[in-house]
C-alpha cells in the first residue's frame, strides 16, 4: 500500500497550520494543490500522496470545492436522506478498557447494567410507534454475553417489529462473540443474520493503523481483522459502514492511511453503504489527561471533505450531527455529505462524554431546506422511503441489498 506520508509533510506537522485561500492557491505549493484539484474535477482516482498534500496544503475553501464536486457528480437530486432511528445499548459492560470511552463500565462497577427484555422491546415498541426504519444496538465486550443471547434478542425484535431493520454489532463485538463462543466468524454472522441481523455498523474502526491501535485501543481488534471480518459480512451478503474517529495521537498521513485501507476493502467487496467521521470528544474520558483539547469545526470539515474526495467508491457519506451540531452538520452537506444520518431517539454513548446534540425531524428536515437541498427518508440501505418520493425504494430490504462479490455469490 502507498501509504508513507511524505516527510516533508510529516515533519512539519508540529507548526502546522491550516493554509490561507491566498496561500492553499498560490503559495509554494500551489501548482501541486491545483493539478490535484484537476485531476478531482475530471473525476479521477487521487493517490494517498495527492490526498495527503490536499489535506495539509489546500485551503478549506478548496476542499470544500472540490467535495462538493464530488457529492453534485454522485447524487445530482440534489436531495440529502436520513433515518429515523433509536441507538439502543443493551449493556454497558465492556473488558476493552478504551481509554477514550466514557461509555463502559467494567463487570460488577456500580453503574455496570444489562437491559432486561422488556426494557429493550419497550424502546422499540416507542421506536415503530414514531414510524423509525432502524435499531442501531451495539453493547461493547461482556465478557458473558453470547451469541446465543443476542441472536433471541435479534429474533423476537424481527417477529415483533418486522419494519425496522436490526443495524447492530460492530467488528469487535462480532470478533468477540466468535471467541467466546470459541467459533468461526462466518458461523456466529449465519447465527446472526438467521435470528434477523439485517447490516452491521461500521464502529470500533477508530484509526485502521496498528500504531495508533496499540495507544488507544490495544485490547481492540487489530486493523487487519476489523477489515477482515467485515470482508467477511460482505461476503455474507450483508451491508455495513465505515466509520474514522480522528484527533487523537494519530497523525495525518495515518488519517490517510485509513481511508486507503477503506478504499481498498470497498474495491475488493463492494460492501460498503455509506462512511461518517467524528472528532474524539475527550471531556470525561477514562484517559482524559493523555488527549489533547477537542479539535476544531474546520478540521472536520477538512477531515471529511478529503473523505468524500478520495473514497471515490463510496457512495454515501454521512455527516455526524450528533458530535458536531445542527449548524456545523448543515454546512459539511456542502463538503461531500449527502445524508444527515439518523435521529437517533436515544443516544448514550457520545452523550456519556458531555456530547449531546439530538434533534427533532423538524429541525433536520429545516436544517437540510436551509442548505438549499430536499430532505427525504431512507432505509438502512439507502432507499428512499418518503411519501414525498415518486418511485419505490430500492433497495427496499436487505434481500434488495445484498453483497453479490465479483465471481457469484459468496
């Protein structure tokens, strides 16, 4: 993989600023940031080099420019979707002891809770009542939990509720239930997907660098197989999303190290729905005093302008509200984003870091207006499922979506 940063670069990142307009365009290096700028306009695949020169040498005006391009080239609707949806945490029990999670607790803490059934299918009872399409249920490492449990979790939400989508576990849950149960991967997804699994979210990815891995997160599953067992969901069938969390210990050219490595799975499998970013919200953590201030909005409009320019195989990225506002969110529709994510009804895991920006649809749909774009609901497959819409959603179902790899089916 070409993934070196430059050295140049690199070396200067301890007086790194962001360029000027006056400096991104015309100064030193200039002519590079603009036969780059080209060569994204043509619609041409740019290299990690060129995409790391855009991040540290372009203007925000610049990648703004050019991401939005690129989202005009891919959805010339001019429509931004959403979800509504509830983010339900069955448990907060969890033996990874990320430093930058102020979500988990580990087993027997005081606050540590496992939700009772009736609990669980309360929230989604109130969920399908307020019309929601998608349960984002994630519960981090219990060191008892099996796949045995979530599967009749997974299969009395499906009898019950059968018009919202099951959008749960990440990488590292899917990697941990397989050790616990002391099975393959490929046997806990067919359990999964069996019980009613219908896509799988893209968290845990963090930084897809072992470097940074090992600082912030070494209990975690490593790079190569968060990347692998989600080769293995694609090759199942299933849909998932990516996701980076950046502003830690990690530097640029890993950022784009991580994009690469998103982009090459996406090449291979396909798989892929849609990717979101999000700065790390330090306040509260359990390793608080090892992470740097909060990072700024423009960043994570750089972040995520890069992101749509250089994951030219993506085809959906998703602004995070949720970590940055109404009103940075609303502005990232014009550097790539054409989704404003869900409306998550319930959120705990960001918010246990002093991070809470929940909204009503009004205010998203108005949000979305305001920005000069149509709002319309979606699936968790990126149909559209809006009354406003004259065609039928496709794809309607995760039947409709499934992963066909190059070859046949899996």
């Amino acid at each position: 993989m070409s993934t070196s940063p430059s050295p140049i670069l690199e070396s200067e990142q301890a007086d790194w600023c962001a360029p000027r307009a006056s400096a991104g365009r015309r100064g030193a290096h200039g002519k590079e940031v603009a036969m780059v700028a080209d060569k994204v306009l043509a619609g041409e695949r740019i290299s990690a080099k060129e995409a790391l020169l855009l991040h540290e040498r372009a203007d925000i005006l610049t990648i703004g420019e050019l991401a939005d391009s690129v989202r005009r080239r891919r959805h010339p609707q001019n429509r931004v979707t959403y979800i509504i949806d509830r983010n339900i945490n069955p448990t907060n029990v969890c033996i990874t002891d990320c430093g930058f999670c102020a979500f988990y607790r580990r087993p027997k803490h005081e606050e540590a809770y496992v939700l009772e059934r009736d609990v669980i299918l309360e929230k989604v009872r109130e969920t399908a009542e307020l019309g929601g399409r998608q349960l984002l249920m994630q519960g981090g490492h219990h060191p008892y939990i099996k796949t045995d449990w979530w599967c009749e979790l997974l299969a009395d939400i499906s009898a019950k509720f059968p018009q919202l989508n099951c959008h749960a576990l990440s990488a590292p849950e899917i990697d941990h239930l397989a050790r616990l149960d002391k099975r393959s991967v490929e046997e806990v997804l067919a359990d999964l997907m069996a019980a009613g699994l219908g896509s799988v979210p893209g968290a845990g990815a963090e930084v897809l660098v072992e470097r940074v891995r090992k600082i912030i997160a070494p209990k975690k599953t490593s790079t190569d197989r968060w990347l692998d067992i989600h080769r293995k969901i694609h090759a199942a069938g299933l849909r998932s999303s990516a996701t980076l969390m950046y502003g830690h210990v990690e530097t640029p050219g890993e950022r784009i190290e991580h994009l690469e490595r998103l982009r090459d799975l996406q090449d291979e499998t396909g798989g892929f729905t849609a990717f979101a970013c999000w700065n790390t919200q330090p306040e509260g953590v359990p390793e608080e005093a090892l992470y740097p201030k909060k990072t700024t909005p423009s960043l994570y409009l750089r972040v995520q302008g890069i992101a749509r320019i250089f994951l030219d195989n993506f085809e959906n990225m998703q602004t995070s509200y949720v970590t940055q506002g109404l009103k940075l969110a609303q502005v990232s529709l014009r550097y790539g984003c054409n989704d404003f994510g869900g409306t998550m009804l319930e959120e705990n895991v960001v918010s246990a870091a002093g991070c809470f920006h929940l909204e009503s649809i009004e205010k998203i749909e108005t949000a979305i207006v305001a920005a000069g774009f149509h709002p319309r609901q979606r699936n968790s497959w990126y149909g559209i499922v809006d009354e406003r819409n004259d065609g039928p959603a496709e794809p309607a179902s995760k039947e409709e979506a499934r992963v066909e790899l190059a070859g046949g089916a899996p």
